[in-house]
C-alpha cells in the first residue's frame, strides 16, 4: 500500500474558520454607515428587527435589536430609503454575514416626503378625506379627551387654556408621542375613549404634540393612526406641531387646529362672554315683555270697553223676549200634534173600504193569470216534445233501425273488433226488432232465445 503523503497545511474544524472570519470582519468593519432601500422587514414577537438592506445590485441582510428598534422616529417599511450605522457580523450557521444596526433613519426628508404623498394618494382614493365624513364639534362639551404626552408642555397648555376659558371636565390618556411606539399608543387612546361608556365618555377629542421635524411628528402619519382618526365616533381635533406642520390626521379629523392652545380654544367657549351673552340676552328679553305689555295696555286703553252690565243687557232683553213667547210656541206645537195624530186615526168604514179594494185587485190578478199559467204550460209542453223528439233521433235504437247491429259479449261489454269476437265462446248481437245468440264460425250455435213481446205503441224502450 503506498504511503499518504504528508503536507505542512494545518487542517481547520468548520467552526474555526467560522470564528476567525467572524473575528476578522468585526475587527475589520465594526463601524459602517450603509445607505439602502427596506425590502424585507420583519418586527419579531422579542421585538427584534430584522430586514434586508439593499441595492440594484445586493442585499445585506440587516438585524436591529429591540432597544435599538424601539427608539426608531419612523415605521420601517418595504421600498422606504435609509441610512443605517452599525457594525459587520457573521452568523456562522448559514456562512452570512449580515448587518448588526445600532441606528436607523430616513435617507433625507424627500424619501419620507414622498413616502407621505403616496399614502396620502391612496387614503384620499379611499374617502377618508371626504369633508361629508367630519361631524359636528359640541358648542359646551361636558368632557373633554386628551391624547397626548402626560409630562411635556403640550398637556400643560391645554389644561391652563381650558381653565381659563370654561372650566371643564378633562381626561389624558397617556401615550407616546414620538417613536416607534407613539402610533399604537396613539390609535389605542383614540379607540379607548370611543369604547368607554357612561358619563366618563367625552363629548370632544384632542390629539396633541408639539412641534418637530418631520421624522419626530411621522406617527401621526402612520395609517392605522389615520384609520382609528377616522373611525372616531367622537368629534376629534388634531393639535399636531405648530401651524406651519401638517400631517394626515389633519385631513382626517373633524377640525384641525394650529396649535395644542388653538385646540383648547376651539373645544371650548369662553365663559366670561357666555355670562355676558346670557345677561344681555336677558336685559332684551326684560325690554321686550315690558314692550309688549305697554302696548297691551294702550290697545285696552284704546279699547274704551263698556261695563258688565251693559253688555248683558242685549242677552236679558233676549230672554226675556224669548220667556213671552214660550207658552205661545207651546202651545201651537201641542196643536200642530193633536191635528196630526187625528188624521192618523183609521175608522172601520175606511177599513172596509181597504178590504173591498183588496178583493178586487186580487180577483183582476187571477183573472190575468189563468191564461198566463196556460200560455206558459203550452210553450213548456211544445218543448218537450222537441226535446224528445231530439232524443229519438239521437238515440241508438234509431241507428239499429238503419240496419245497423250492436255485439256484446256475455257480462254485456261491446265487441268492436272481429279479433276479439273469433275469441269469444258466444256472443250477442242486439237488432232493432230483438236479440240473437250467435258465435264464431266453426263453433256450435246456441238455441235461439225466444222472442221478446212486442213493444206497446209510443213506448221507447231502454237506452241502454
């Protein structure tokens, strides 16, 4: 057997080679600045990002652990431009090397701007900008929801504006206003306050923040923020960055403010000009009842209306008038009564008479009516006759008499075929003079029945 030859290259396990490529890149490349388009991204239960960084050219695949990705100003989304800082890695189970980012950001304001338009587009195509979908602010509202940061100058604001303008009942719910996080929290402060019910339930929303760059206010450009916006049943008012900012859930909202003070001015009235509205309202309501009982007592002055007494004095003349002539009209109605009841009185000669007229009417009757019942007796009598006449001839002894013949067998069923006749053991063959027993040829022939009687004259005899 040949000798193996013997070599002075020392031969590595897989995993040393593995972890000396990965020494090598990390010492190599622990801090690079990577500019790429998003493609794949993937936010992970543990919180971790992952996602691919790419070019026309190749794709780096790109992780970002939860702290990291937690302080994110913006929603990494496919096909969004960034620039990310981090450090070279290798993962030695699938020999790739990947991209281990600390930060993240937009690639300039003209990727995020453009990302805003293209999201404008299409939640404008949906209708969600449509001004017929926006409701009505309340004039007084007993409750007022703010969104919005718990401890910055924002909240501050509103609550001195309000105390200032009309004291009112104000619930925060707490949530992040910038981050990563600040949209869920947001959409979940919106949706919150529409679930509540009772009197804690406010009549007014306030989404509020202060002003900032584009990526610091981006959550409220998040489209799940737009889409609880605008499934709000409450009235809300967005209050996002100064006058200047604009965002969608501006367009969105049912009123929008330039500031989080514009907010608070536009929830509520101001109460000193309310007080003074109502006073001044109640000085001209005082002026006008005292107009107007001033000229209801110039129109009763005016009217010069006379006594009591002299007003019913026309009415008791009236009456008295009517009381003289009472026993008057009585009277002659008791007359007008007994001349009727007397001519309805009937004496025996009138019923005498109403019988003899009775008598006769009848007897003009019955001597119209004799010759009436006989007309109609002879016409019913000619009638029949034709009738009958008409069953004569339509009967079928009158087509036996024509030399025809009808065959039956013996339980009296027709024959109509001479097949079934050469079958039968007899039959009978009906005349219109009588009936013969016959049978087929070849056969015995029975005794001849005997004669019937002769038919009595006018008698016609069975049909069947």
């Amino acid at each position: 057997m040949p000798d193996t030859p013997v070599s002075n290259d020392h031969a590595q396990s897989v995993s040393e080679l593995a972890a000396s490529l990965k020494r090598t890149i990390e010492t190599n490349y622990d801090h690079v600045v990577v500019r790429g388009e998003l493609g794949r991204v993937i936010i992970a239960k543990s919180g971790h990002m992952y996602a691919d960084l790419k070019d026309d050219k190749a794709v780096l695949n790109t992780i970002m652990w939860r702290g990291q990705a937690e302080r994110l100003t913006f929603r990494p989304e496919e096909g969004l431009e960034v620039i990310a800082t981090g450090r070279l890695s290798t993962y030695e189970g699938r020999s790739a090397y990947q991209l281990i980012a600390s930060s993240m950001r937009p690639a300039g304001a003209g990727a995020l701007m453009q990302l805003l338009e293209e999201r404008k587009k299409k939640l404008a195509a949906e209708g969600l900008f449509d001004p017929k979908h926006k409701k009505k602010l309340p004039y007084l509202p007993r409750t007022i929801g703010v969104i919005t940061s718990p401890t910055g100058a924002v909240i501050r604001d509103i609550l001195h504006r309000i105390r200032d303008r009309f004291p009112v009942r104000v619930i925060v719910w707490p949530a992040l206003v910038q981050g990563e996080r600040a949209a869920e929290q947001v959409t979940a402060g919106i949706r919150g306050f529409n679930a509540m019910t009772g009197a804690d339930r406010p009549d007014v929303l306030i989404v509020a923040r202060g002003g900032g760059s584009i990526e610091d206010l981006w959550p409220f450009n998040e489209e799940i923020v737009v889409r609880a916006a605008f499934e709000s049943e409450i009235p809300l008012i967005s209050a996002v960055g100064h006058e200047t900012d604009t965002t969608l859930i501006d367009y969105v909202s049912d009123q929008r403010a330039p500031t989080p003070t514009g907010a608070a001015e536009i929830a509520v009235p101001v109460r000193t000009d309310l007080l003074l509205n109502v006073d001044e309202s109640g000085q001209r309501l005082k002026r006008a009842l005292a107009r107007g009982l001033t000229r209801a007592r110039d129109k009763l002055t005016a009217a010069r209306l006379p006594r009591a007494e002299i007003l019913l004095q026309p009415a008791r003349q009236r009456l008295d008038f009517a009381s003289a002539n009472l026993p008057k009209a009585a009277l002659a109605l008791t007359q007008k009564a007994r001349l009727k009841l007397s001519r309805l009185q009937l004496s025996p000669a009138m019923l005498n008479a109403e019988i003899r007229q009775g008598r006769q009417r009848l007897r003009d009757v019955a001597v119209r009516a004799r010759p009436a019942l006989w007309r109609l007796i002879d016409k019913r009598r000619t009638a029949l006759a034709a009738e009958a006449k008409m069953l004569e001839t339509l009967s079928y002894q009158a087509t036996l008499k024509r030399g025809y013949a009808l065959v039956r067998d013996n339980e009296g069923r027709l024959i109509r075929s001479a097949a079934i006749a050469a079958g039968a053991d007899q039959f009978k063959v009906t005349f219109a003079d009588g009936d013969v027993t016959a049978a087929p040829a070849g056969s015995a022939a029975p005794p001849p029945k005997p004669k019937a009687p002769p038919k009595k004259p006018g008698s016609q005899g069975s049909l069947f």
